[in-house]
C-alpha cells in the first residue's frame, strides 16, 4: 500500500493537550480492525469525525498530541480513514506509532496551527513539509520528516516498508 505524500481536504481542527485515551477510548483497546477502530477516532470530542472524514483531511492539533499511554488504535483509524496529521508536538511513542502505522505526519510552529481554522480546505506537502490554507491563500512551512521516515509512511507504515524491502531484494 502506498501512502499519499501530499493530501487536500478539511481540517478538522483540535486544541492542545489531546490524550491519546479522548483520540480512541480505552474501552476499544482490545479491538484490532482499522475499520472498526476508525469509527471510534476522537468520538468523545467530536463524534461527527469518524463519520464525515474523508480521505485527504488533515487533524490539526496544538501541544501534546496523543499524550499519555502510547497505544497504536489512534493511528491505525487514522490510516484507515485516509488522513494526515499536522500538530504542535508530540512526544516520542505517538511519534513513533504514527510513522510506524503509516500517518502522513508534520510538526508545525504554533504560528502555523495558529492560521488554520475547523473546516478550513488544505494541502500540506507532507514531503516538502508545504503547508497551503486554501481558505485563505496563506502558504506556510513545517520542517519534513527525514527522508527514510517519509519512506516508512509512504509505504503505508513499517510492516509495508519491510515488505518492500523484501520483495526489492
């Protein structure tokens, strides 16, 4: 699977300190489909989320995305449903779960997530780390992700990346 390096749609816009417990509740910890789990994603903050997001949309978060117990669920909905995260911060085992689940991913400055409304239309080169409020015409930049981490994404994740490194032996 290949995962879109650049994505256009909705930004469904969150404030800061979001646990990863609010992104999917601890009561679907032991559920394990994308599909399923995609339905859960941020429920208890906006329940029209799960089902109004289309590929291409963008969450937009300030500080501390996904703090707390670092579980996989939160990015394996958002793999499934097709869209990218752009966020303030967040800390070392969300970072890594979103990569390694194959999320389109950029850390901005607060002044980026500052010029993003809810519901406002962007495109965000994850690979450039481009930036483009289509609402309002504002063109920003994030920093990338490495180019090996962009290529775990861009594999759909780490099991895809190793896969392809199997079969291009």
């Amino acid at each position: 699977m290949t995962v879109q390096t650049t994505l256009r749609g909705r930004a469904w816009k969150f404030e800061q300190d979001i646990s990863s417990d609010q992104l999917i509740s601890a009561r679907h910890v032991f559920e394990f489909d994308p599909r399923l789990l995609s339905k859960h994603l941020l429920h208890e903050l906006r329940p029209e989320l799960a089902q109004q997001a289309k590929p291409g949309d963008v969450i937009v978060a300030g500080a501390h995305f996904a703090h707390g117990s670092n579980h996989s669920h939160p990015f394996l909905a958002m793999q499934a449903l097709g869209v990218g995260l752009l966020c303030r911060s967040l800390s070392r085992g969300p970072f890594r779960l979103a990569i390694f689940m194959g999320v389109p991913l950029l850390q901005a400055s607060d002044e980026v997530i500052a010029a993003i409304e809810d519901g406002q239309q962007l495109e965000i080169d994850f690979r450039q780390g481009r930036v483009i409020n289509l609402s309002t015409g504002a063109s920003m930049q994030a920093e990338p992700l490495s180019p090996f981490l962009q290529e775990i994404v861009q594999a759909g994740g780490g099991m895809g990346f190793i896969e392809s490194r199997l079969i291009n032996k």
